[in-house]
C-alpha cells in the first residue's frame, strides 16, 4: 500500500462533516487533512504541484473557513456549509488560476474528501478535463 494512501486510511475516521466552529483543534485538523485529500485528489487528476496551487483560509471562530485547490481549470473548495445540508464541496470550471468566479458551481458531499479518486472523476465529468 502506498504511504499517500495508508495517509488517507489513518484520515478516513474524521468527520469533515461536523462543525469545527469555535473548536480550533478540530478546525486545524480539518485544514490539515483536507489539504492532505485536495493533494491526493490532484495527484489523480495527473496535476503535477506546479499545475495547482493548494490555499487554506481559515477565516473566524465562527466558520470553518475553507480550503481550494485551485488549477488553470478547476477550482474546488471545500468548507462545512452553514445550512447543515449535505454538500461542502464546490466544483467549477474555471480559466486560470487568477479565474476566482469560474463558471457554473456544482456542489458535492464533505465525504468525498476520504474518496479522493471518486471525487477526481466527479470533477472530470464536471469540469471536462
């Protein structure tokens, strides 16, 4: 088994779904781990690290703030949404990495972030790369 993917096995009991409001430990958590998955799904895109950048806001107390992996066409975001329903990642086509409004958003549920190559092919089929 590789070291990337025994990384996203030991990852695979957090909750990227539970609020990590005004819990800075869990907070930090999620952006760590959420970094690592946006890498392994940019490795199954074939993004080589040059190809991508990976950002991590961290925003107020209040939030989780959220974490892009941003290419020259896509753009997907991941933060816990305040409406409570089940989504947390935005998906869009986008033209350059200095692209931040892209085209049209597509939303996709926080647990593909411990199904990195299941959230590749999603982008794929939205994004048409």
């Amino acid at each position: 088994m590789s070291r990337a993917l025994r990384m996203a096995v030991r990852g695979h009991d957090f909750d990227f779904r539970k609020s990590v409001a005004y819990d800075r430990e869990r907070k930090e958590q999620f952006h760590r781990l959420a970094c690592r998955q946006l890498r392994l799904v940019a490795a199954a895109l074939k993004l080589r690290p040059a190809e991508y950048d990976l950002r991590s806001n961290r925003a107020g107390g209040a939030v989780s703030g959220e974490v892009t992996l941003h290419s020259d066409h896509i753009y997907v975001q991941a933060s816990q949404p305040f409406g409570g329903f089940d989504s947390g990642i935005l998906i869009r086509r986008c033209n350059g990495r200095s692209d931040y409004l892209g085209e049209r958003n597509h939303m996709a549920s926080l647990d593909l972030l411990h199904r990195p190559v299941e959230l590749a092919e999603r982008i794929r089929q939205v994004c048409h790369v």
